[in-house]
C-alpha cells in the first residue's frame, strides 16, 4: 500500500505537470486534526482547473493514480437517471485502487471556487500556483459539531418519537416485520440517536462532533447506554424485534428527560407514558383480537 507521502507526492506532482491545474486543496477527514488516521481513510482532494471538458474527455488521464479496483463517477450517475447536471460546474472522480488507497478527486472551475472555497470550515491548502486561494483560518470540524437544539427542535423531537414508535407496535403485530424495520431505522431510532447526541452534546458545551453517522458516539456513553443502544439493532426475527422496540422506547425514557434537564426544557412525561403503554397493550393483543380495546 502507498505511504501517505507517497499519495500526496502523486496527487501534487500530477497537478503540478498538469498546466489546466491551478490550484488544490483537501476536505475530508484528512483535513480533520480530530481525526484519528488510518489506513482506510480517503483522500477528498479539489483540483481546481481552467474548465472540466478537456479532462472528462480523456478518460485514461486518471490512469495516473494507480490501477483502479472500482471507480465511480457520480456526476456521470446523475447524468444517465436525467438528472439536471452541468459538468461545466464541476465533475467527481471516486476511486479505489487495488493497493487499498482511495482518491475522491473533485473538479473545480476557478469561478466555482471564489463562490465555495472554505465554506467547509475543513479546508487545507495544497498548491496555489496563481494565488487564487483565499486566505482562511485553520482546520476546524466546528461545521461538524453537535447544534444545541431550540425548546421547539427538542419538543418536536420528543413528540414525533412518541408518534411514531407506535408504528413499529403495530406492524409487529400485524407481522409486518419490513416495514417495520423500515419505520423503526428512518424515524423512531434517528429521534433516539438525535436525543443521545444531544444528551452528550450537552455534557460537553456543544464542542464536539459525533463524526459522520454518529461513528463516535460510543466513546461519549457508559458502557451500559451503549450496549443498551447496541440492542435496539436486533430486529431479525418478531420476538427480538419486539425487545429492541422496548428497549428503544426504555433507552428514549432514560435519555430525553435527563436531556431536557441540562438544556433547561421540559419534558412531557404523561406523553411518553401513555405512548409506551399502547405499545406493550398492542404487544399483548392476542391475534384474534378485533377490536384495540
């Protein structure tokens, strides 16, 4: 596998030959001094260049970073489902290479850049042959740090958890286990990994990021919320789809009050309570039953 040095050496020394390459810089978590390294991280990387035509036309020109395992170009992507795409405005080269090192390259033209260049607050300079870069501050993952939410955000959060959880007691017992795997993955257990975001975003004055999907959120809980929450993922059969909508709802309990009290709002317990006692009411009904109560 290419070294670090290595990686860059290619992609500086490719954009420096290159003449249509005015400039680079870097995103990602490489540009994160809170990051970790290792070797799966990849290498966001902007070109910025004269225009894209010339580049898009030549389709061996990336042959130049290595032999590829899978490349993807997802301009082109949106392009061919007819998508409104303008590749003057930019075009994205996602490659993975056999010796395990990835390049997501992206191109930039030099009047995009003045319009986006340092919106990401994690931004690294690499080359500027005309000094077209702006001056901008140093790396931060600020961008990326949990948002303290508003009373409104955090009642709304609460409320549609306690709307939606049901769903999940339903569809269990009408034996539809996709869907609700589905409601449980893209609503009910999103509320609860907000709130927990929160909850820790609240022990740490808002200063941190939980990383992309919440990848670190595990460093920041006792070992008992994590493996709590580690259940809540268990939903390959009725019975233990069941207990992780249970434990879901006992960890949302746990978490949501405790939340609200470090953030000074209140917490609408009687919602919550009788939510929670529909749903084990609806996990008790026999399957004759016609009629909810």
């Amino acid at each position: 596998m290419r070294s670090e040095k290595e990686m860059f050496d290619l992609i500086l020394n490719a954009a420096n030959r290159d003449n249509r390459v005015r400039a680079v810089y870097m995103n990602g978590s490489r540009a994160n001094p809170n990051v970790k390294k290792d070797m799966f991280q990849d290498y966001d990387i902007v070109y910025v260049v004269n225009e894209t035509e010339s580049f898009i036309k030549d389709k061996d020109w990336i042959k130049i970073f290595g032999e590829p395992l899978i490349f993807q170009f997802p301009d082109k992507l949106d392009k061919m489902q007819g998508r409104d795409v303008d590749f003057k405005n930019g075009y994205t080269y996602l490659m993975q290479f056999t010796d395990g090192n990835r390049i997501d390259l992206h191109l930039q033209p030099v009047d995009v850049l003045l319009k986006e260049y340092g919106t990401d607050k994690l931004t690294v300079p690499l080359l500027d042959k005309d000094n077209c870069l702006p001056q901008i501050p140093a790396p931060s993952d600020e961008d990326y740090w949990v948002k303290k939410p508003t009373y409104g955000q955090y009642f709304s959060r609460c409320n549609n958890f306690w709307w939606v959880a049901p769903y999940c007691a339903k569809g269990l017992w009408r034996e539809e286990i996709l869907y609700t795997i589905e409601v449980m993955n893209s609503y009910v257990r999103q509320d609860l990994l907000t709130m927990i975001c929160w909850y820790v975003g609240a022990q740490t004055d808002f200063k941190l990021s939980m990383g992309k999907a919440d990848k670190d959120l595990k460093k920041y809980l006792s070992p008992e919320l994590w493996t709590k929450l580690m259940k809540t993922f268990n939903m390959g059969d009725y019975d233990s789809a069941w207990s992780a909508l249970i434990t879901t709802c006992e960890l949302f309990t746990e978490i949501a009050p405790e939340t609200g009290k470090m953030l000074g709002y209140e917490y609408n317990y009687k919602e919550a309570e009788r939510s929670l006692e529909f749903i084990k009411h609806i996990k008790e009904l026999p399957k004759n039953a016609a009629q909810i109560y």
